[in-house]
C-alpha cells in the first residue's frame, strides 16, 4: 500500500516538475526574445528561474529513486555475490535516507519562518515569496528518505534470501 502510494505521489510531482519545467522555458523565451527585439526584458525572470529550479529538483528526487535513476557506479559490486550486492545496495539506500532526513532537519524551520514572515526573494522588479521553494525541498526531501528507506527494506529482503537487489534500485543487472 505504502509503495503504491509513493510510487503515485512521486510520478504527480514527476509530471508537476515537467509541467513547471515547459512553463519556464517559455517564460526565458520571453525574456530573451523581449530582450533582443524589443530590448525589454521580462522583469523578474532570474527569481522565477533561480526558485522553479529547486522546486524542479526536489520534485524530481522521489522519482528518480524510485525508478532507480540515482546515480550508481558499480564496477566493483558487479563481481560480488547477489547477496553483497543486495547488502550494499541497503547501505547506499539507507545513506541516502541519512542525507534526504538531514535536509528536511536543516530545512524545515527556514520553510516555516519564510511562511510566517512573509520571506521574498529578488529585489526591484519582481519579488518571489520563499516559501514555495523552501517547502518544496522540505517535502521533496522528505520523500526521498522515504522512497530510499523503501529500497532499502527490499534490499534487506533480497540480501536475506541471497538475491541481487531488486530492480529499480540502482544496482546492475
């Protein structure tokens, strides 16, 4: 249940993230056709830009570890038995649940007091609020721990029956 769940919310933002990643290019088509022709750029496009890159990433994350899209170097592990592999497949997932939770720890109280005192970003043309982004990589990160500790749990059960890790881990097969 749990899995379908995860698997669910991390293609939405997967589709959100696409969604906002065509509405940005078009909005630095603008910016830059309004700046060569008409020699008026679209004000405010460096904010819009510099916050919808982080909310794209963060979005991104569940996804990627879900499909087992992380990066993953595995010259060495792909000569180790299928239960090493499975093992250090749950150490790698279990690390990465580790960094994923350190940025929802370090993140989470700079989200809340951008909401709740009304942090912008930019200056002069455009101001953007902070909030959206900050709570992004809150959520975003938090569902990377989560999807990691998913994989790592089914490394686990791979590694106790002396399989290779499932696919969609990251691990070769």
């Amino acid at each position: 249940m749990l899995d379908r769940l995860t698997d669910w919310t991390a293609r939405a933002m997967l589709v959100f993230a696409a969604v906002l990643g065509l509405v940005l290019s078009f909005i630095v088509c603008a910016d830059v056709i309004g700046r060569a022709v008409f020699n008026s750029p679209l004000r405010g496009t460096p904010e819009m830009v510099s916050s919808a890159i982080v909310i794209i990433c963060f979005m991104q994350a569940p996804y990627a570890i879900r499909s087992g899209g992380m990066i993953n170097v595995d010259f060495i592990t792909q000569h180790l038995s299928g239960r090493w592999q499975s093992i250090l497949a749950c150490a790698g997932a279990v690390l990465g649940a580790a960094l994923f939770a350190f940025i929802v720890w370090g993140t989470w109280e700079p989200a809340l007091n951008a909401w709740t005192e009304g942090e912008f970003e930019g200056e002069g043309a455009l101001r953007v609020p902070a909030w959206p982004a900050r709570f992004t990589v809150a959520l975003g990160a938090a569902l990377a721990a989560l999807n990691y500790l998913l994989v790592a749990i089914a490394c686990l059960r791979s590694a106790r029956a002396g399989e290779r890790p499932p696919m969609g881990t990251g691990s070769a097969h």
